[in-house]
C-alpha cells in the first residue's frame, strides 16, 4: 500500500512539474485586463499565448510586464548595495521578498507597431508612421496622437526593444508613455494566438 501511495505522490509530482514547465516556457492562458485594445481584444477575453522561441514581429499582439524595467532598476540597486555590478537569478529570486508591491508584475496586452532600428512618428495629421511611410492599420480606423510630453517623436526603437501600443488609441498607456516606454524583449511574455473566452468569439488574434 505504500508503495502505491509513493509511487502516485511520484507521478503527481512530475505532472505538476512538467505542468509549471509548460506554463513557464510553451505557453500559458491570460485574461485581458481593460479596453486598451478595443475592439480587437474585449475585457475578460481569454487569450493562448505561446512563448518558446518567440520573437517579436511588426503587428504581432503582445503580453508584456509592464513593471519589467523597474523591477530591474530596484535590483541593480540592491546589487550596488551588495557591493556587486548584477544579481544573479538566484539572488533576485530572494531580493523579491523584500520588493515593493508596486514593483510585482503587472501585465499588458498591447500590439508591436516597430521593431528595433526603426523610427516611429505620430504626425499632426493622427497617422503613425514608420520608417517615414504611413502604418497600415486595418484594426484601427482613429487617429493617434502623443500622451506624453517627456516623449518626442520621431522615435528610434533601441536594439532589443519593441514599440508598443494599443488598438483603443484613446484609453492605451503604451510606449508613448515615459512610465512604460519602450519594451524590452525580456519583458515579453509571449505572442497572443488565440481568444479562447468567450465560446462565441473564439478566433485566432491578429
């Protein structure tokens, strides 16, 4: 009898294993919290997003942490007062106990609009330009305009970065803004595949 109890914890414990590895590195489910990316994403739409191996493409809609950057700016700080030039995973794993609330993730579905080496404007005229041509945005019929003064346009995209923003250009806090900016490639979750939720709306995203 003991054994068979062992050997089931056994099995449990590497379902759940391989479980949280799927999670962490294949793919996971996420809900879409808030409008900003009206009327292409609903609030409490449910969405596949896959990870392994992704890079980011012109268009693709994104699930990215939003307090990525900050997170690293408090750990460099902890590195400096450890007398140390960086934090190793294992050391920011622990340093997280000691973290801000404020600095927990907080994720965000928004749309890659520019990839590194290329130059965003947002013209007098609402259109967004990239690399000095008009983005053809079939998903968004508005006008887009800056949200942010500390941010000037035109806009070279930093290597290893992407420009985001959402598909409800009037409610979006988006790389036009200085508290987000633009979006290192860490700080992506993964691509959004699939609205799941709800069943009458199941659809790839695009």
């Amino acid at each position: 009898m003991g054994k068979e109890i062992w050997e089931w914890v056994y099995t449990l414990a590497i379902a759940i294993a391989i479980a949280l590895l799927i999670k962490a590195f294949v793919f996971d489910i996420v809900r879409v919290d808030g409008s900003s990316m009206y009327p292409t994403l609903e609030n409490n739409d449910r969405l596949i997003v896959t990870k392994l191996g992704y890079t980011p493409k012109q268009g693709d809609i994104i699930i990215l942490d939003s307090t990525y950057k900050k997170r690293e700016e408090y750990f460099d700080q902890v590195a400096e007062e450890k007398g140390k030039d960086e934090l190793n995973a294992f050391e920011k794993f622990f340093a997280k106990s000691d973290m801000p609330d404020s600095l927990d993730s907080v994720y965000y579905v928004k749309r890659v609009i520019a990839l590194p080496g290329q130059t965003v404007d947002i013209g007098d005229d609402g259109k967004v330009y990239v690399d000095g041509e008009v983005l053809d945005e079939e998903y968004y019929d508005g006008d887009t305009y800056p949200i942010d003064s500390d941010m000037t346009f035109p806009l070279t995209v930093e290597e290893d970065t992407v420009f985001v923003m959402g598909d409800n250009r009037m409610h979006s806090k988006d790389s036009r803004s200085s508290e987000l900016g633009l979006v290192p490639y860490d700080a992506i979750l993964g691509k959004s595949q699939i609205r799941i939720w709800p069943f009458n709306a199941i659809s790839f995203t695009k």
